[in-house]
C-alpha cells in the first residue's frame, strides 16, 4: 500500500515538473520572440534615426554657415556705406571749397588756366568761352589768353565769351565756334570724370 | 494489487490531465506573445524614434546656440571696425578734402 502511493506521489510530481517546465519554456520562447522583435523594431529605428539625426545636423550646420554669412555681407555692407557716407561727405566738402574758392582772387588765374587748357586741347582757333553767370562778370583777360592758346597751337585763336551761362560750381566750358567740338573744364565736369579716381584717392586718404 | 493498478491508472490521468493543461497554457502564453509581436516591434522603433527626436532638437539648440555667438561676434567685430574707420576718417577729412581741391585744380 505504501509503494503504491510513493509510486502515484511520483507520478504527479513528475507530471508538476513536466507541466512547469512546459510553461517556462513558452514563457522563454514568447519571451525571446518578443525580445527578437525589440531588437528589430531598434535596429530598424537605428538605421532611420542615423539618417534624421545625419540629416538634421547637416540642415542646423548649414543654417549656422548662411545665417553668418549673412551677417558678414551685412556687416560688410554696414562698412562699406560708411565708408562710402565718408567719401561722398567729402567729396561734397571739397566742393563746397570750391564754389568758396570761386568767390576769391586767386580763382580767376585758375579760371583763366582752366580756359587755355581747353582751347590748346581744342587746337585754338575761333573758339567760344562759357562761363557761369557769376564768372561773366569777372575781369578775364581773354584777348592775352587767346595770344597764350596761339603760341601753344599754332593757330592764331579767338576768345569770344558766349552769352550762354551754364548752371555750374565754377570752370569753364569751350567749344569751336560752329559747336561741334566741346571741351568741358568745368569743376563739375571734372568732378565727373575724375570721380572714380577721386574716390579711390579720398579712400586712401580717409581709411 | 488491483486497488493498486486503480490508484495508478486514476494518477496517470491525472498527470496526462495536468500535462495536456500545461501544454495549452504554453500554447495560449506563445500565442499572445505572437499577437504582441507588431506593437512590441513598434514601441521599440516609436521609442528609438521620439529618442532621436529629442536628440534632433537639441542638436537644433546647440548649433542655433553656436551660431548667435558667433553672431554676437561677428557684431562686436563690425561694431569696432566701425569705430575705427569713424576714428580714422574724421581725423584724415580735411587732408582727403584737400587732396581732393589738388586734384581738381592741378
């Protein structure tokens, strides 16, 4: 009687631990499966997040350069324009002189050298004088500078003043007297031509 | 000795019984496990996700953070130079302006 129970208490022990061991392995098995898909679920998610991570550094790093580039063309520009606020200020400063210059009395030895230059580069000849209307009245020596402009050239010359009075700071303008050649001395038109030179000289100067 | 081959046999379905409950129990805990196998998958992909995310903004953060300080910089910079050619200028003005006249009358 006594073996037969021994030998029944073994039989369900061993169905108990047959029956554990059942379970633990499917509760492994679920376990690795899910552990399996984790995995994949990372890895797959890994690949992804390289490439936005990559992609986002790449996007923020190259906002950094433009916005800094930016900000140097601006501040090169804020630079620049002073510079050039500098130049025009000055500029517009000698010009003032100038037209102060007109008003003294060395200004008509300038007026008449303004005047000869522009009748030998003309060749001489008959040749009409265009002064402002200020610098009409002034008491220029035209028939002396016409003599200086004949022994330069050549050519026996005549300096008629026209009744024309250009609207200018000071110089003068002369021409053929049929007009069909103009040579411009006055400070405006220097001023003009001369620009880019005079510009990059006052930069020279000033910074 | 028959009553014994009885208890015998009567445990021996009892153990098949136990077995046969273990082995469906396994069967249920590897099916669930199967069901759960996708949103498992796409917990770990949605959390690797918002993570980098995370990562992304701060990245954002740090190289915005670089930039205004080079900004600030760059400012500061412009802001001496500027002060320099001021300097430099209003003191040359005069001598730009008569070199301006010099050319112009010469």
């Amino acid at each position: 009687m006594e073996s037969t129970r021994a030998i029944t208490e073994m039989i369900l022990q061993e169905a108990q631990k047959t029956a554990e061991h059942i379970i633990q392995e499917a509760q492994k098995t679920a376990e690795e499966t899910l552990e399996k898909q984790r995995q994949l679920g990372v890895h797959r998610a890994t690949t992804t997040t390289r490439l936005l991570l990559k992609k986002a550094e790449s996007e923020a790093e190259l906002n950094k350069l433009n916005s800094i580039a930016n900000a140097k063309i601006k501040a090169n520009w804020v630079i620049l324009s002073k510079k050039e606020t500098w130049i025009d200020n000055a500029l517009n400063e000698a010009k003032n002189e100038l037209t102060i210059l007109t008003q003294s009395k060395e200004y008509i030895s300038i007026l008449e050298k303004l005047i000869k230059e522009a009748g030998v580069i003309l060749g001489g000849k008959e040749l009409e004088v265009l002064l402002n209307k200020q610098d009409s009245k002034l008491p220029l020596k035209l028939d002396e500078l016409a003599k200086a402009i004949s022994e330069k050239t050549g050519f026996k010359t005549k300096l008629r003043l026209s009744a024309e009075k250009p609207n200018v700071i000071g110089g003068a303008i002369v021409r053929t007297a049929n007009g069909k050649v103009i040579m411009d001395n006055t400070f405006d038109d220097i001023f003009k031509r001369r620009e880019k030179d005079l510009r990059s000289e006052i930069a020279k100067i000033l910074f | 000795m028959l009553e014994a081959f009885k208890a015998i046999k009567e445990k021996h379905l009892e153990a098949k019984r136990i077995i046969d409950e273990a082995t469906a129990e396994a069967e249920k805990i590897k099916q669930e496990a199967a069901q759960r196998e996708s949103s498992v998958y796409e917990e770990a992909y949605g959390a690797a996700l918002r993570q980098t995310e995370q990562k992304i903004v701060e990245v954002k953060r740090k190289t915005a953070e670089e930039a205004e300080h080079e900004l600030e910089k760059l400012l500061s910079q412009a802001e001496e130079r500027a002060k320099e050619i001021e300097a430099k200028a209003e003191k040359n003005f005069q001598k730009a302006v008569t070199a301006v006249l010099n050319m112009i009358l010469h």
